[in-house]
C-alpha cells in the first residue's frame, strides 16, 4: 500500500526488496538473494516455530487483559516476520533496543513469555534482565531507545579503539546494535538526532523500523510523503526497503546490514513495511479510524501464512508438523496463563533491596521504620500497600 | 463452587462499561477464552473471554446495563465439586449475595469487592480502573494509635466519629452519604469520618461547604464551584450557575449540569449534592428509564448547545415539486445514472447548493467577533442510524455534478445506515439537510447543526390540489422549511434563499443556468 500521492511529492526510488511473493515463492533479489542460501529447512521451521508461539502468546495476552488479569496488553499481530526476521540474524553480543512491542524479539532472545506478562501485569517495571538477554527493557515513552542506542553503539566503537591504541586490541568481532522503532516514532525529535549521530561517529548501529502503517490513529501518509527507508541517504548513509511480511526478505536484509555495520562502515537503516493487524493496544478501538476492507486485503499477506505456504510447496513440509507447533503454542499458552494467575504483586519492602547495589545505612534506617510503621496496624495484611507499579503510558 | 467473573477494566483508567450483548446464557458449557460478552467502554467495544471453563450458572447483569469496572457480571460453576457426570446447570447459589446486590441495589454496603472476590482466581482485578484498587483507610491498633486520640474513651464498637458519619450516611443526604452508597464504601466511610473530626474540632469552614451545598436557603451561599469551560459556557447560555444543581466532585458544577439544568432537568427539585448516579431507582413499571449515552448523548448536546446559543429564525415555502418529480423519473431512467440510487432528495440537495452559491453568507459560522463564510459546500445529511442520529456532510459538494453528488449521497447513507460512518466524515459541514418528509411529516422547525448558520427541512410530497394557470389541478406538492442562525441570517436573505431553493424545486431546469 503505497502512500497517497501528494502534489509535492518527490517520489522514492528506492525498490521493495523482497524474496517470498504473497503466495509464499521464492522471487529473485540481486542484492539480497545470496544471504539466504545458506538458510535450510530446520532454519525454517525454527523460524516458523518462532511467529507462531509469539502470536499464539499474543492472543493469550490480550485474553488475559480481557478478564482483567494484565493491566494492558501490547498486539503485535501481522508484525511477527518483521520481528523474528531481524533478530534471528544478530548474535548474542549484539544489543538490541526495543520498544514495548517487540514480544517475539525478547521470545527470540530468551525471555519467558510469563517473565513479558509480569511487565503487563503492573507487577515490575521492568521485566527481565537486559544483560543476560543483552536486551534493553521495553521503552514505553516511544523514541528514546534510539539515542539510547546509538550512544551504547558509540561506546562499543570507543571501547575497541581504546583497546587498540592502548595496543591490546579486542580479539572477539565486532558488535552491533538494533534500535527498534516504528512509523509513529520515526516522527519524533530525537530519532532525528540518533541518526545523525550515528552518522556523525560511525556508531555500529541498524535503525529497524517496523512500519506497521498506524501510529495509533494516524494512517502513514500523514507521517511521511515517502518510504521511511528514503531517509537515510539525507544523514548519508544507507536505507532499505523490505517487505516486512516476507521473512526471507528480513532476514536476509538484516544480515546484509549487520556484515555492513560489523565492517565499520557505520549505520544502516531497515524499513520493515508490515502491517499492525490488531489494536495499537487492548485500550484501542481501530474500527473507529480505519476500514475493514485494508484489514482485510493486509490479512492476505499474513506473513506466517506465507512462510507456511513455502514450507508446504517448496519444502514439502507435512501438516503433522503444522499441528505439533500448533498444539506446543497451546501448552505454552496454557502454562503462561497458569503462571500469570499465580502471580503475586511485589512487597513495597523489596523496594529497599533496590537503592542501592551495597548495604547502606539510612536505607537500612528507612526500611526498619516502614516495617514498624506497618506493624502499627490492626489489620495484618497489606493488599493495598502493593498496588500495581510500572506500565505508565 | 461458583467462580465470579468480575468487570475488568478494558482501557487504561475506565471507571464502567455498558453491557451489550451475551454471547452465552444460562446453562451453557464454555471454556477458557470463550467469547462472554460485548461491552462498549467509552474507548472502544470489545469482547470478553471467558476465564474459566464450566457451566453459566448466572449472568449477572442485564444487557442494556452500565455497570462499574470490579461490579460481578457472570458466575460459571467450576464443574470440579460437582457430582461426576452430573451437570446441574441450576444456579447454585454460592454467589455472594452482595456481590450481586453490588449491581442493582442502591442499599447495597460499601466494597462488595471483597466479599465476592473469595475464589482466588477472581480476586486480582488488576488495572488502572480507581473502582479496581480503590482506596482505603486501614486502622491502627490501639496503642499509640493517633486516630483513637479523636476518639471518646471507653468506646470500642465504634467512634464518635463514625457513629457520625453512619449517621450522616443514612439520614441525611450529603455528599459523604451519596458516595458511600455508589460502593466507594469505605472511602467514603474515611472521608466522612474524617470530615466529621474536623467538624468537632471547630472546624467551620466545612460545615459552611457541606451545608452549602445540602441546605441552600440557612447558610448564605458561597460562590459557585465550576471549571472555567463550565462557566463560559454558562455565560454563553445566559445561565446563573448558583441556579444549577452541582453533582460533580466537591459540589463542582460539571457541563452536564449545565446542559440537565439547560434542558429543564435541572429544575426538579432534588435536593443538590451527592451523584447523579445515585438518583432514585424507583420501581415505577409506568415510566420506562432509558440511560442517555453514546450518539444520544453527543445529539442532546449539541441541540442544547445550538438551541441556546443561536436565535432561531424559521421559514417556510410550500412549492410545487411536480417537475422534480418527472425530472427524478427521467434521471432514473437514463443510462447514465445506472446503478445510482436517485431521489428528490438529490434535486434538493442540488437546489441547497444552488440557492447557497446565490446567497453565500448562508453558508458561514458566528464566531463572536467575526462571521466566517465558506467557499465550499460541505453539505451535512442528516441520518436516522442503527446507533442514532448522524449528520455526516458530503466534502466539497459545490464541485459535484449532479451524477457524482447523487452517488456520494448513496455511498453517504448506505455508509451511515452499515453504522461505519467515520468522525471525520461528521466533521466540517457547513449546512445541513433533514429529510423528513420520508417519514410522512410535512414540515418542521430543525434546530441547527452546530458551527453553521442553516438547515433546510424537506417534507413529504404530497399530490394536493393546486391551481395552475387559473385552473386547480392536481400536482406533486411540498412544504420546504429552513432554520437560520439569526445571528449571521436575517430574515431577507433566509427569505431569498429559501425563495432560491423553492425555485430549483418547482423548476429543476433552472439549475442549466
């Protein structure tokens, strides 16, 4: 769906890269086309295990918003390829910046669906732990993973040119670092400013944008006249434009991107053009400012579906397969739900243990008031005094 | 055992829902993420799953009702404690009974949230609702406690204070009492108690705000609380706001007072203070009580807002629409038109837009220091829907042929009547139509859309004697009656319009000139 044309406009001439057309053959690329000979049919079916249990968790996370069981819940429906593309590529050393819809990128890194559902059931604020997953926790006020970013980025280049003038140089590869974003952030101040640091210094960072066409309310014409991916050639560097249904498409981009940026030659910008199928979250209602009828004609370039049509024709992949994943999504769904229920909200005393990272005395002081403040009550139990935390926007 | 699955909150921060339709009646088996319910929030409209697997014993609210986030809306029997192979699907009872009282009984006591969440599963409603997590005071123990310092010695049931406030809760009407019986509960309980010690020690400003608000005639009255919109709009209206009943937070005036008082509710003398909410719940089976929300609401507010703001100045033109009518057949039968829907209604848009380009000041908004007219047409239709009426405006009218006019009419109607008339195909018109005579009425005096200055009514067309060239014969006759913003239209120029309007519809061929 290409942007409405405008009488100012300067048209793009960037091309959509794609490999998987809507019926799930493979389609020649010159540029992309050679990062994928190596991918086999277990990397298919890993990846095709990898969409489906985000979206089978994604559903159950709305259920449970539903029945008043997560404060809020975050649908990234039609995103899955996007996500699971990008971040199936990077290495483990690779630190990844994402926003708050990114549920298949963290699954794919390792967080525990139910570790994600502590975040949206108010009980944390933050989730897991950004070093062992080399995740950054989820950004809520939308934009500021990207300077944040780009300046991790920077101090990686730093750390390795520090080494080496010191005459130790780093032995392991080089790192680079994804930044995700979408459409509606793509409008913010400070995107702008990462992108031109980044440019500025080098910094080994891949600006992804999912360009999901809706930042809630706002359809993408209003945001941009041309394809995001155009905006890199203004900071001087390079921009994709990827089918972002087509998994192949994804992953062969990031890769090309991510051999680019671990060459030092800087950043490179992806633009994932995919579609957000459901709510931009569960307090959202897109009947009220968008057709059925573009819903339906995205629902016919379902991305799963697609990859699953090329397991079928091209690999011959048998149902059997199709029914064993769906059937593991349902068991998964089923025990995230069971741990969801069992959770229970943090004590306001751990908060102390959080201060600071060594024992410290007026902390120490503080918590043993508070204990004392609230043994001053008749009422022993303190429902209330744990209310729910995190989750602000 | 019954497991009660509570209102959540479905948005971030909803307070309630309406409850629109069940999706499963009593008796029926569901599972988990079952489809329960549709419920429209002020958000959105959404489904509930269900949470648990089992029979309906109980649905536990009515469709139509609008209910509190945390209010019990379906008990399903958890099928584990029951007889093996037996599926009773009778209601068993084990709701509490309080929890059901929570939803339709005004004597229903505070925080009926914690004694119906007793299954464990039921109990976490999180989210931001304030219902869900609502605040309470929790007592101190006895030693050293400061709130037993108020307190009477020897008394241990109850404060003084508390007694106090049971007191105001259940004799008087005051604000502490309204709120207790809206299930805040023991919030309120607090505040009151609260409220009360003040009082004890002296504390007179209080008991000026409290009976400022029960007893408007024994305290001289303090200057009426409203935000500032509230109050230019009341200025706007021409009303006092020490005249309107006040039932928002701390006897705050809110716009919907204004806008009850404007429409006459205002006046049935109820004594102030307290939520609207809380009203009488009499059972009278001779009046039916229909809560106003959604389309309803948005109507009621904008007729008051126009009725109060702009002087209505009506006319009417009875016209001989007998030419429309041959000029209607000939269209529907020309290839040119096939598959568009044609309609006198189309010759009398067409003659709005005519008569408004020959008159174009019709076509403006008062906007106090100026007069604003358009250039372009942005013609409203008035629309019965399934939700209410809807004025969306086909954009740029002026600019339509008369085929392409008649197909964005069809698409405009067909489009409101599916329900999927968008907000911004509502936004912007300029001057409306009401076609009323497709209901069989005659002629009438509507009442402006707000932001323009005109609305044409078209009644029914009627085959009425008439006299043609000293002769009476029979012919296609209509009543066209417009409302004008007397504001920015005087009566000439309403005249002239309508004259222009009339014109086009007694002789359609003018439209070539």
């Amino acid at each position: 769906m290409e942007s409405r044309s405008h009488a100012g406009v300067v048209e793009s001439t960037l091309p959509k890269h794609q490999l998987l057309d809507e019926r799930g053959a493979v389609t020649e690329d010159d540029l992309l086309s050679p990062y994928t000979q190596d991918i086999t049919v277990d990397d298919l079916q890993h990846l095709y295990r990898s969409m489906t249990k985000a979206r089978r968790v994604d559903e159950e996370g709305t259920s449970l918003q539903r029945q008043g069981q997560l404060v809020l819940w975050v649908p990234l429906k039609g995103q899955e390829a996007a996500q699971i593309g990008s971040t199936w590529p990077t290495r483990p050393t690779d630190r990844l910046y994402p926003s708050y819809r990114e549920h298949a990128v963290a699954f794919e890194r390792g967080v525990e669906p139910s570790e994600l559902m502590r975040y949206f059931r108010g009980h944390t604020a933050g989730g897991w732990d950004p070093e062992k997953h080399n995740l950054n926790l989820y950004t809520v006020v939308l934009g500021s993973q990207a300077p944040h970013a780009v300046g991790y980025a920077m101090g990686t280049a730093l750390d390795r040119k520090a080494a080496e003038d010191a005459g130790t140089p780093l032995e392991t590869e080089p790192e680079a670092v994804v930044a995700y974003f979408g459409d509606g952030a793509s409008t913010e101040g400070e995107v702008h400013e990462s992108m031109v640091f980044a440019a500025s210094y080098d910094a080994p960072v891949l600006f992804f944008i999912q360009n999901n066409q809706w930042a809630i309310s706002v359809p993408f014409a209003t945001q941009s006249r041309v394809p995001l991916a155009t905006r890199a050639a203004g900071y001087g560097f390079e921009g994709l434009r990827v089918d972002g249904n087509d998994i192949l498409a994804v992953v062969a981009a990031t890769r090309y991107a991510l051999a680019k940026i671990r060459r030092g030659e800087g950043p490179v910008l992806i633009e994932a053009e995919t579609y957000r199928m459901g709510a931009h979250t569960t307090a959202d209602d897109p009947t009220k400012y968008r057709k059925r009828e573009e819903e339906d004609q995205w629902g016919l370039l379902d991305p799963i579906e697609r990859l699953k049509e090329h397991l079928r024709t091209a690999h011959g992949v048998a149902d059997s397969f199709f029914e064993t994943v769906a059937q593991e999504n349902d068991d998964l769904a089923r025990r995230m739900r069971a741990d969801v229920l069992a959770m229970t909200p943090p004590e306001f005393v751990d908060r102390f243990e959080h201060v600071y990272a060594e024992p410290h005395a007026l902390v120490a002081a503080e918590r043993a008031e508070y204990l004392e403040y609230q043994a001053g009550f008749e009422d022993a139990s303190d429902v209330h005094g744990t209310a729910a935390e995190g989750v602000g926007a | 055992m019954s497991q009660v699955f509570m209102l959540p909150d479905v948005g971030e921060g909803l307070t309630e829902a309406d409850i629109l339709a069940w999706k499963v009646s009593k008796g029926d088996t569901v599972s988990v993420n079952q489809v329960l319910v549709e419920i429209e929030t002020a958000k959105s409209v959404v489904e509930l799953p269900s949470p648990y697997e089992g029979t309906v014993q109980e649905l536990l609210v009515q469709e139509g009702d609008t209910v509190d986030v945390g209010t019990p809306i379906i008990a399903v029997s958890s099928g584990e404690d029951e007889p093996a192979g037996g599926t009773d699907p009778g209601y068993t009872g084990t709701v509490p009974q309080n929890g059901l009282a929570a939803g339709s009984s005004p004597e229903a006591p505070g925080a009926p949230q914690e004694t119906s969440a007793d299954s464990s599963e039921g109990q976490p409603l999180v989210g931001s609702g304030p219902k869900a997590d609502p605040v309470r005071r929790r007592r101190r123990t006895r030693a050293g406690a400061p709130a037993a310092e108020d307190a009477a010695p020897g008394q241990t049931a109850s404060t003084p204070a508390e007694a106090h406030a049971g007191d105001e809760a259940e004799h008087r009407h005051g604000w502490a009492g309204k709120l207790s019986r809206t299930g805040l509960g023991g919030a309120a309980v607090d505040l009151a108690e609260r409220a009360g010690r003040i009082r004890e020690r002296g504390g007179s400003l209080l008991r000026t705000l409290e009976e400022g608000v029960g007893e408007q005639t024994a305290v001289p009255r303090r200057p009426t609380l409203a935000k500032p919109p509230v109050r230019k709009a009341a200025k706007e209206m021409g009303i006092d706001l020490a005249d309107v009943r006040a039932t928002g937070d701390g006897g705050h005036v809110t716009k919907r007072d204004l806008l009850a008082h404007a429409s006459g509710a205002g006046a049935a003398g109820q004594p102030s203070g307290g939520r609207a909410s809380a009203g009488p719940q009499v059972s009278d089976e001779r009046v039916e009580r229909l809560k106003v929300k959604g389309v309803r609401k948005a109507t009621a507010q904008n007729m008051v807002k126009s009725a109060f703001t702009a002087p209505h100045v009506s006319i009417f033109v009875e016209v001989d629409a007998t030419r429309t009518m041959e000029f209607v057949k000939r269209l529907k039968q020309s290839p040119r038109m096939e598959g568009i829907k044609i309609s006198p209604l189309l010759i009398v848009a067409k003659a709005v837009i005519w008569a408004a380009e020959r008159n174009p000041d019709v076509n403006a908004t008062w906007a106090d220091t100026e007069i604003v007219v358009k250039r372009f047409m942005n013609l409203g239709i008035a629309a019965a829907t399934p939700r209410g009426l809807l004025v969306p405006n086909i954009k740029d009218a002026q600019d339509l042929s008369l085929r392409e006019l008649a197909g964005a009419l069809q698409e405009l109607t067909q489009t409101a009547r599916a329900g999927r008339t968008q907000p911004a195909d509502m936004q912007g018109g300029t001057l409306s139509i009401t076609n009323i005579g497709v209901l069989g009425a005659d002629t009438g005096t509507p009442i402006i859309n707000p932001g323009e200055s005109a609305i044409v009514a078209f009644g029914a067309i009627k085959q009425k004697p008439w006299v043609v060239d000293g002769e009476v014969v029979p012919r296609w006759i209509t009543t066209l009656s417009g409302s004008f913003d007397h504001r920015v239209v005087d009566g000439e120029l309403a005249a002239r319009f309508m004259s222009d309007v009339a014109r086009i519809v007694e002789e359609p061929a003018l439209l070539l000139e």
